[in-house]
C-alpha cells in the first residue's frame, strides 16, 4: 500500500488548516487593490488581536460521542454550571446533548467526556405559568422546556440560553466553588425558580433536604448512590431580593414547613416580576457542611454583579490558555486548538473548600494543609498525555493533584493509590495503577513538592495488592485469560507501572528496588506470541488461548483487552519499544505492521459491541486511548516520515470546529491533550522518560510560556517554515541555532527555553531522524 500518495491525497482536500496570510504590495498597485490588501491586513490584525479565551468554543464535543458539557466553570473549578438536557443515557454523561432541543434545568456539577454519568446536582430552573414540580418527558408535561442552540451562547465562564415557552433568558457564570444565576423575567405574577433535588445525571437520590431559611436563602444537602458509591453535596442559595412566595415540596405537591426531608424533595420561590426584570440566585456548593458552602459562597461571591464575576471567570481563563501562543492565519484551526487547551484545564475538579476541608474516599471529613485536594482523576486516560500536558502548563497545580494522591492513600486506608477518584470516591474504574507514572513522572522533571520515599511506598504497596489480578501477575508473570479479565491489557500496563517504579526508586538511590522492579517490568514479553506477533491471552498452564485467527484479532475481546481487540493493544509496551521492534522482527517490519494498521481495508467484526472504540482508521482508534502513542511509533523504527504524515491525517480527520468536533469520549481531557501537543509539534510516548517524540507541527509558530519556578527559561518556541496542509514533512531542523537530526526533544531542553526550528516541505526527507543515534531510545 503506498501510505504516503493516500495521506497526501488527503491533504490536498483538507480543509482544516490554511497557507499563511502573506501580505505584498509593490508599486503601481492600484489604489482599489491596496484597499483591499489593507482591509485584509485590518481583518487579520482583529483576529490575532483577540485575547486567546475568544477562541475557545465549549460547544467542540458536546454532540456524537464527546460528553462534554457547554457550561460555565473556571480552571479546575469544583462548580461546573451547565444545561441538563438528558439526566441518563451513555452519551448524556455530561448531562447535555446537542442532539437535543430540550433543557430540563441548570445543575451546578458536571463530568467532562466520561464513558460513565453522574453528578448533576442541584438542579435550578426558572419557569412562568403555572407551578409544575416534576420535569415531565415533553416539554409542557412539567418543567422541561423547549430551546434552540440559535439563542445559546457559550464561552469560558458564561453560558446563556432563552427559554421561549417561559420567556425567560438564563444567563450562568461561576467562580471554583459556587455558581451565579441571572434570569431575565418578562412581566408576570406566576414567576417562578424550581429546585429539583430528587434529579441527577445517572444517579439516584437517596436522601434530600431543603430548608428555607428566610425570604432569600435556602439550603439543604443531596446525598445520591451513583458511580463510585454513596456521596453528598450541600449547598446554600441565595438570591438578590425577597421572593415573595415559597414552599418546599415531595415529589409534585407542597408539604407544610419550611423544611423537608426525603427521596423527592423539590422546592419553588415565587416572584412577581416587571418586564426584563432580573432575578439573580448565587449558590455554593461543599461535600462537607451547609456552613461549608455558606463559607465558600460568601468568600468567592460576596455581593451582586454578575458582569463582574462572569469577567473574573474569563480573565482566569484568558490567563491560563496564555501559556500557549499559538500563531496561525487558519481560525478554525486555531479555535481547534484553544478549546482542546481548554478541556485539559476543566478537570481534574476541586473538592476542597475555602479552608481546605473536603470529603475524602473514606466518607468523612478531612482537611487538606497548604494545598488544594482534587477529584475527577481519570489516570487510566490522561496518564498518557493530559497529566505530561500539565507538568508544562500547570506545574504548580500538579505539585497539589500528587499531594491528593498521596492523601487519598493516607485516607482511604486499603493500601492503594488513587485508581479513578470521582466526587471523591473510588470508582476503581478501569484497570492499571496509573497515579504511578504521574508521580514519577513528576518527580523526574523536578515537581517535587511532597514526600518521594512516601510516594515509593505507596506505589510498592499499591502493586502488592491481590487486586484486579495483581497476584498472578506477580507470581506467573502473566495474568489467566478468563472471562472479563482483560488479561492482557492489565500485563501491559502492570509493566509500564513497574518501569515507572524502577526509575523513581533508580532515582531515589534505591538501586535494589530499581533492579526488581525493572526485571518485572518485562512481564509484557509473556503475553507476547513470535509465531503470530501479537500480545495475545494465555490459559493457566502458560499456553496461548486458541483459536486465534484473523476474526479472533481483529475482533473486540473483554477477556484479553480493554475495550480493545489484540491490534489496539500490540504496541503498547511504552517503556520498551526497542525490545518490542526487536520481537516483531526489526525496523521494516515493524514499520509495516504499523502500516498494515493504519492501511487496512478490514473493519472491525463487533465494533459495535461496544461504543468507546471511535475514531476509527483501519485498526486503529483513536476514540480510546490505548492507541494514543501509536502514530509516534514510526520514529523509533527510524520512519519518522510517517509519523509526520499519520499525526497530520489524524489531526485533519479526527478534530474539527464543530461539536461533533471530539471523535470519542474526551475523557476529561485526554483526546484534547493529544491535540494540543500533536498541533505544537510533539508528544509523550513514555510520559515518564522525560522525552518528546516530533511529530508534524500544525501552527507557523507556538510559543510555551514557562512557570520560572519550574523551568530556567522564559519561553520554548516551536516555528515551522514553509508550513502548509501540503508541507507535512520535517526537512530540517535546529534547536537554538544549532542544527540537529534526531527526531525528539527533552523536557530539560524544553525547560531550559530556546526555540526549536522546523522547516517543512511537500516530500519525504528519509535521512532526517533515521539514523539510530536519532531515534528515541525506546526505553
């Protein structure tokens, strides 16, 4: 198959990336042409001119498979303010759909691009008309009401929508730990605000309390038994003026009192409102106390305007998108770009209060010391590129999401490292103990504000637990192919876990550690079969499970994989990549497995068995993640051509502008963070090692701005000349002025600022990284 001629056909139609602007006069223009040529410059001169937080579209990803949501939060908040328009179904985890042209309400917590939902807790809505207490499945049945993605706006820190069957336009912004409401009423005497807590997004309530405290405040708590188990929120509600009604309710029908207690609490404040008046309703939300949420809706909103915080909340994130200046005369691409930057700062998600207490995995109350304790840690998914995204444009955030870890070790008392952390339990989704590499990656680039021979520890413990098949792993080798076990997979990434063990403990001085841990980390060679050159599952006695033919390959299997087949799960041995081109036979056939790949014209038998594998190109997918590091393999088999070209067709295919713009479920920011690193020029094949493989830059020029407190230099540049959707291809480059022909990069040359120099073109330079001494070592 020749791979190149099809991806430069590709190219050619690729309408994601533009020339740059060039701009030419030369005498005796005519005065019509220089005024054009002039307003064209006014154009482009607007356009870069515009803080970087205008570019992010929230709505990229919240239609197809995505689950993100459009709503408004700050970086990391603990708040995510957003429309519900579904509360169930997979591709509602987030709680929107853009398929949809209904809303059910306003909940103030979120997931971002998850396989599994939950949250959605106190749910606002304002309605006209008549009191209806229960949502209905149709718009006029209950609450639920109509909207068009016409009268939306959504940008970082501010959502609005009209909702015409009420008349009432609905404006939302927010600070880390509390939401602010603005509905602009018409004139009525049957305005109402409804709180629903009996709702949430995939789960169930247990029990709920509303108290109306006074004519402007209410609060109470939702304790609900969703994915990871049992958790509360409390909140305290506020609002600008006295209601002149109210009533707290069980399902559909008032109670007496002012408070109620049980599975269907719902709650109503009326008003009488002049036309376009607004009533405006602040909430602060807490795992910890009412009086929690009180202290953090009074410390983080402390008055009435609105404008004032929905500016704080873009001038936060116009901040943390700086870090990147990304240059480029194509807008689509470049608002690609910063709502991918974007998505990788929406979670991890605060849980800690203002004064540091916060809810841990174990159910009770504890408090985080000079730092902030987060949830939302989707490590089996952003381990891979999110978390190494971060050690770069979050350095001292990352400090504190490691100090989580470590607490929650501390807290939750059954000797593990966090796995998958959501509302602050342990879901113990998906499988490998991936807080391991994200520490010792950390601690290898310096980020190193906590205990290291605390964090060893609690990796060594973390691994000698008999879960999940730790115990055969540890004692075979190998992992006994049974049904569900994802045999495999959890080989795999139990041996990129022990080489990030190894090199921690190398690190440490603790040779002995290092040595066991590293001779463990070769436990993939057991699942590896020569005869067929697959990682394939084996039977307790150590032979391969048969059948195995082209079906049993190409085919998903839960037994052996993780929402995988056996091609998804070939190249992942991150640590050694060397020693695995080795066993499938050397550089060319290397390279051509990965062709055959990307190149076949087979589909997958039961793709639609399950729904997280999207993105698919021949075999490959980039909906899940296990394939992320796959098109940067090409370098390390000295081919970097054709990582060059797969990074460049994987990027125009896979990505767009639009919100079916995310290929697969973001999960919390993984799919984005691949984006982000693979537009600038390079990516993390194995986080831990410290290296960047290059790939084919998309921008004419990227600056990172660097944290001084983590990195010598100021600033590290990547330009690239010539740069073209038809100049995919690295002909040369330098790195500070000085010419160099391999094919990666380091985090310390990185830190150390400087500017890395790519010029392209339209072919191929097959000398170009393809000596040994260019590659990256593979291990």
């Amino acid at each position: 198959m020749n791979t190149i001629k099809t991806i430069n056909a590709l190219f050619s139609t690729a309408s994601h990336q533009q020339s740059p602007m060039k701009f030419r006069v030369s005498r005796g223009v005519l005065v019509s042409g220089i005024l054009s040529v002039f307003a064209t410059f006014l154009t482009a001169a607007d356009c870069f001119g515009k803080p970087v937080v205008d570019y992010v579209n929230p709505m990229i990803g919240t239609a197809e498979h995505g689950h993100v949501y459009p709503g408004a939060t700050v970086p990391f908040g603990m708040v995510q303010l957003s429309p519900d328009t579904r509360d169930n179904t997979w591709d509602g985890s987030s709680g929107y759909h853009y398929s949809d042209s209904s809303i059910l309400g306003f909940s103030h917590n979120h997931l971002t691009g998850t396989g599994c939902p939950d949250l959605g807790n106190v749910l606002l809505v304002p309605t006209v008309g008549d009191l209806k207490l229960t949502p209905g499945e149709h718009p006029g049945e209950g609450y639920r009401t109509r909207f068009s993605h016409a009268d939306e706006i959504s940008r970082p820190g501010y959502y609005s929508v009209l909702l015409p069957d009420y008349k009432v336009k609905v404006e939302l912004t927010a600070t880390a730990r509390a939401g602010f409401h603005r509905y602009t009423f018409p004139a009525t005497d049957a305005a109402h605000v409804v709180v629903d807590l009996q709702h949430g997004i995939g789960n169930n309530v247990t029990e709920a309390q509303l108290t109306i405290e006074n004519n402007r405040t209410a609060s109470g708590y939702r304790k609900s038994n969703g994915w990871g188990g049992g958790k509360i929120y409390y909140f305290v509600m506020e609002f600008a003026r006295p209601f002149d009604s109210s009533g707290v309710a069980q399902g559909g029908k008032d109670v007496d009192g002012k408070q109620t207690t049980g599975k269907e609490t719902k709650g109503h404040f009326d008003f009488k409102t002049k036309a376009a008046e607004q009533i405006l309703v602040r909430v602060g939300l807490s795992t910890v106390s009412v009086d929690g949420a009180r202290n953090n809706l009074h410390k983080e909103i402390p008055g009435w305007n609105f404008d004032a915080i929905a500016k704080s909340a873009s001038r936060q994130w116009d901040k943390a998108l700086s870090v990147i200046d990304a240059e480029t005369s194509d807008k689509n691409l470049k608002q690609t770009f910063y709502t991918s930057l974007y998505h990788t700062m929406v979670a991890p998600t605060l849980l800690s209060d203002v004064d540091g207490q916060f809810r841990g995995p174990d159910g009770k109350v504890h408090e985080a010391d000079g730092y902030d304790y987060y949830t939302e840690l989707s490590l089996w998914d952003t381990f891979r590129a999110e978390n190494p995204l971060l050690t770069l444009t979050q350095p001292a955030r990352v400090n504190d999401f490691i100090r989580t870890m470590l607490a929650h070790y501390k807290i939750f008392g059954k000797n593990t490292l966090p796995v998958w952390p959501e509302g602050g339990k342990e879901t113990w989704c998906m499988i490998g103990n991936h807080a391991i590499p994200v520490i010792t990656e950390a601690y290898l680039k310096s980020i190193r504000n906590w205990d290291a021979n605390e964090a060893l520890n609690d990796m060594i413990a973390s691994t000698d637990k008999d879960r999940e098949q730790l115990d055969a792993y540890r004692e075979k080798g190998f992992i006994p192919t049974a049904n569900g076990r994802q045999s495999v997979s959890k080989v795999l990434e139990y041996a990129y876990d022990d080489s990030c063990i190894a090199r921690l403990a190398k690190a440490l001085g603790k040779n002995e550690v290092a040595e066991k841990y590293a001779k463990r980390s070769q436990n993939w060679e057991n699942v590896f079969d020569p005869s067929t050159g697959f990682m394939r599952g084996k039977n307790s006695d150590g032979s391969w499970v048969m059948p195995f033919g082209e079906n049993e390959q190409d085919s998903i299997n839960f037994n052996e994989y993780t929402e995988a087949n056996a091609w998804q799960y070939n190249f992942f041995v991150l640590h050694d990549i060397s020693g695995l081109i080795a066993k499938l036979g050397g550089d060319e056939k290397f390279a051509a497995r990965l062709d055959e790949m990307f190149d076949t014209t087979v589909t997958i038998p039961n793709l639609a068995m399950i729904p997280d594998v999207t993105g698919v190109i021949g075999m490959y997918s980039h909906g899940n993640e296990p394939d992320h590091h796959v098109a940067y393999l090409y370098n390390y088999a000295g081919q970097p051509w054709k990582t060059q070209a797969r990074v460049r067709q994987i990027c125009s295919v896979l990505y767009t502008n639009a919100p079916g713009g995310i290929c697969g479920n973001d999960d919390c920011g993984q799919i984005s963070a691949w984006y982000v690193f693979s537009a600038m020029g390079f990516y993390p094949v194995d986080p831990a090692s410290g290296s960047f493989v290059l790939g084919s830059p998309l921008f004419d020029k990227a600056t990172l701005k660097l944290d001084p407190k983590f990195a010598k230099g100021r600033e590290f540049t990547v330009i690239a000349k010539n740069n073209s959707p038809a100049n995919a291809y690295i002909q040369s480059a330098t790195l500070n002025g000085q010419s160099i022909t391999r094919s990666w990069i380091s985090h310390a040359e990185i830190a150390a600022g400087g500017e890395l120099v790519l010029t392209m073109g339209p072919t191929p330079n097959k000398n170009y990284g393809t000596a040994p001494a260019d590659r990256p070592s593979g291990n």
